[in-house]
C-alpha cells in the first residue's frame, strides 16, 4: 500500500512538471492547433485534471490571438 501511494505521489509530481513544459499556442498559421491540443490533452489526462480545471490551466498557455480569441469567448466556452 505504500509503495502504491509512493508511486502516485510520483506520477502526480511528474504530471505537474510536464504541465509547466507544455508549449504556449498562439495561433499561428505554422502552428498546428490539433497537435498541441493533443498534447495538452494527454498531460492533463496524467494529471487526472478534471475538465474545469483544464478549462482555467490551459488559459495559462495561451499567448498572442489564441488568448484574445479565448477572452472574447471564454462566456460561451462552459467545460473542456
């Protein structure tokens, strides 16, 4: 048994790391938007966020038209 909570204290910890790493999405046209909400997706998942909480995180890692696009609609965006 502790060897189990050793090891999901672990998985969380490097879960958390990754979402400090993942790359910021701007919204460029080089910038696959499919791809990096992939990504996103499969750290969050790792983390065992819940959907509001990836909803407020990925707000963090928004940068240049994709953040004011997100502004200007997050009143209608109700979960991930």
């Amino acid at each position: 048994l502790l060897s189990s909570i050793m090891e999901e204290q672990i998985l969380h910890t490097l879960a958390k790391e990754q979402i400090k790493r993942l790359a910021k999405f701007g919204g460029a046209h080089h910038e696959d938007v499919v791809k990096w909400l992939s990504d996103v997706e499969e750290v969050f998942t790792r983390a065992q966020l819940q959907p509001s909480n990836k909803l407020l995180a990925v707000q963090s890692y928004l940068i240049d038209s994709a953040e004011k696009w997100f502004r200007y609609n997050k009143s209608i965006i109700l979960d991930w």
